[in-house]
C-alpha cells in the first residue's frame, strides 16, 4: 500500500474526485505546480522516461502509474489518476496473468467506482501471486466501503499469512470498529502497534488514524488529538489524514486551527471544503472565493457524468448552500455506490435537515444492523425515527 500496501490499506473514502484521462501520452492538461528542479519533478522525468525506453516491458509503465496513484492518494489531485492510467493504458490488453498490472488497474478502477472491475482486476491478481498480501487488502478497502463486512473479513484473515501481524491486525480492528466493536478493536490495535516499532511510515500513519478515529467515536477527544497528532509528525502528506483531523477540529469548534492546516491545499476538493467551512464559521473573506470554487468544480463533474464525489458535494450543499433538499438528493445517490460511516452521517444529516425521514431508512437500518457506535449519528437517529412515527 502506500509504500508499496500499507498507508492505502482500507483507504476510508477511495475516490475524492474524477480523472480526466488524457488521450495521449504527450497532451497537455494542466502543469502541476512542480518546479523543474522538484526533487518530485526530476523523480517523474526519470520514471517517464525508463517507461519510453522500454517499449515491450510492462515493469516501468506499472512503476510510473503507480508513483501517479500515490501522489493522488497523497495530495488529492484526481489529474493524476489520469496521468497513471495514460502510461499503463497500453498494456490493458496484454495483462494476462501480469498481477502488477492488475493490480494498479484495478486500483484506478477503484478510483472511478467501478469497484466490480477493481474487485476481479484484484482477484485474478492474487490467483497469479498467492502469496502477495495487496490484492487481498484493496479487496478488504473496497467491501468496508460496500459495506459487506463478512468479505472485508475474509480478506483480512488472508493477510494472517501473507502480511506483518500489524498489517493483518489493522485489517480486522478496522472491521471491528465499524460493527459495533469499537473499545476491543482500539485496545487490539494499539497493543500490536506498540509491539511493531519497525512499521513503516505509512502504515503508522495508517494506523494512527485509525487510532484517532476510533478515540474519537468512543469520545476519548484527547486520545483522538494525540494520535491525530503523531500521525501529522510523521510528514507523510496523505489527504484522508488532513480530511479528518480538519474534521475533528471542526467538531471541536477550532476553525482556525483548520485554516492553518489546510491553507495550501486548495487543489484538493475534499480539503477545500473543510477550509471553507472553517473560513465560513470565521467569517473570513476568502470563504465566498472557495465557496465559488466548490460549486464550479461539481457543476464540472456533473457536466462530464463523473459525479463521483458526491459525499462532499452533499455536504457542500447542506452545510454551505443551506439546501436540505439537493444535499438529501446527493447523499441518496452517494449511498448507492459508497456505505461508510461518513457517507451515513450525510444522508442521516440532511434527511434530518430535509425532514424527510423515510429517505433516512437505508442509513438507519445500516447503523441498525451493524451496531455502528456514534452517539452523534444515535442521535440523528434517534430524531429521524421519532419524526417519522
């Protein structure tokens, strides 16, 4: 992941924005902002280059896709989705038994939603390598964002195995903590991480955000802090870690501390909109500036079809337009493709909002039947199910 497995394992939300894929390898969309003397700059022309001097070998179109992925995993930048499936385009049709292949194209079908396509990319990947622990762990990501736990489970258990005891560990915790098994799964996993001091950066960052989320939902918001924390002095830049932590401080009515965090990251459509909540509620005057750029962002997607975003876009519309109505219609959709935590936390927020609690029902069976613990969303429950008698 990350690091090769471990800081994408289980990645929360799996796809913040929709690439465009360019039609060839020389078209020019847009200059990343890379000075020519970036070490990250010199690091692409490399790989760029060993991928066009070897014409008949998959390995370095694989590498230089990859390199792309991490960055738009890292930074949040979907165009480098688009770069990464530009370089391993020409070999789609000669994957075969080539599992690296598979696996970075199913990792960019993952990004589009295409999750049955991700899911059998990922399968025939682990048939041509047994023992490689990846396929297994992007498998276990994608049903914890299906919500089919029993399969994520499954995956889990293969890393047993195949993968580090933290690695295996962080899989099944993760589960756990989201059906109704938060305190064990929190006590399991920061026993194993405190016996794994050789971790690799990303799967302590992996981790430890984990950690934090958990302490936060089990109310421990000093626990949550100081993981959050930890994971922030690692310098790995990965957006999901910033996304939730701006998160947390804004549930912690700390704005500015929001801004200071994510002042650089305007590029990123999931950070934007937690920046410009936390300028909103300062009553800043860039927050109307960012506001703007929010809606000409999802009015592009939704031009294009590629409306994969629409968590975020349901929560722009409900907690910065103030439409309850448009949010509810976004979140509903969302809910089709994406059945995690915070896509639940949408629909239930602005079906409330909506006063519309039947829309609410597919959430609230979830959190019914997975004994999900959150007392903000038992709450929000609780207020839809009362309003709906």
């Amino acid at each position: 992941m990350r690091s090769g497995l471990c800081l994408a394992l289980l990645t929360a939300s799996l796809a913040w924005a929709a690439p465009h894929v360019p039609r060839d390898d020389r078209e020019v969309l847009e200059r990343l902002p890379l000075r020519p003397s970036d070490p990250l700059a010199a690091e692409l022309r490399a790989l760029r280059a060993a991928a066009t001097a070897a014409p008949a070998d998959p390995a370095p179109a694989v590498q230089l896709a990859r390199r792309y992925f991490d960055l738009a995993m890292a930074q949040g930048d979907p165009r480098y989705v688009g770069y990464a499936d530009a370089a391993l385009r020409p070999w789609y049709a000669v994957a075969g038994n080539n599992a690296s292949i598979l696996i970075a194209r199913g990792l960019l079908r993952q990004y589009r939603h295409d999750f049955d396509g991700a899911l059998e990319d990922l399968e025939a990947a682990a048939k041509a390598e047994p023992r490689d622990p990846e396929p297994h762990a992007w498998r276990a990501a994608i049903y914890m964002v299906r919500a089919d736990y029993a399969a994520a489970r499954r995956e889990c258990a293969a890393l047993a195995d195949r993968s580090s005891e933290l690695h295996a560990t962080g899989c099944t915790a993760y589960v756990d903590a989201t059906t109704g098994k938060a305190r064990a799964a929190y006590e399991t996993l920061s026993a194993s991480f405190a016996r794994s001091p050789e971790a690799t950066p990303g799967l302590r960052l992996w981790v430890l955000t984990r950690l934090a989320e958990i302490a936060w939902r089990l109310q421990d918001p000093a626990a949550a802090e100081r993981h959050f924390r930890d994971a922030l002095r690692l310098d790995v830049a990965d957006n999901f870690l910033l996304a939730a932590y701006a998160d947390f401080l804004l549930e912690q009515n700390r704005p500015a501390e929001v801004v200071t965090l994510l002042k650089d990251w305007t590029r990123s459509d999931t950070l934007l909109l937690r920046l410009a909540l936390a300028e909103r509620s300062l009553k800043l005057p860039a927050a109307e500036q960012h506001v703007r750029a929010l809606a000409e962002r999802f009015a592009d997607s939704a031009q294009r079809g590629e409306r994969l975003h629409l968590q975020e876009e349901s929560r722009y519309l409900l907690e910065l337009k103030g439409d309850a109505r448009a949010a509810l219609a976004a979140a509903a959709e969302n809910w089709k493709a994406q059945r995690e935590p915070r896509d639940a936390a949408i629909l239930l927020k602005s079906a409330l909002a909506a006063r519309d609690s039947r829309a609410a029902q597919p959430a609230l069976e979830w959190l019914d039947a997975n004994g999900f613990e959150s007392p903000a969303l038992r709450r929000i429950a609780g207020e839809l199910k009362a309003a709906g008698r």
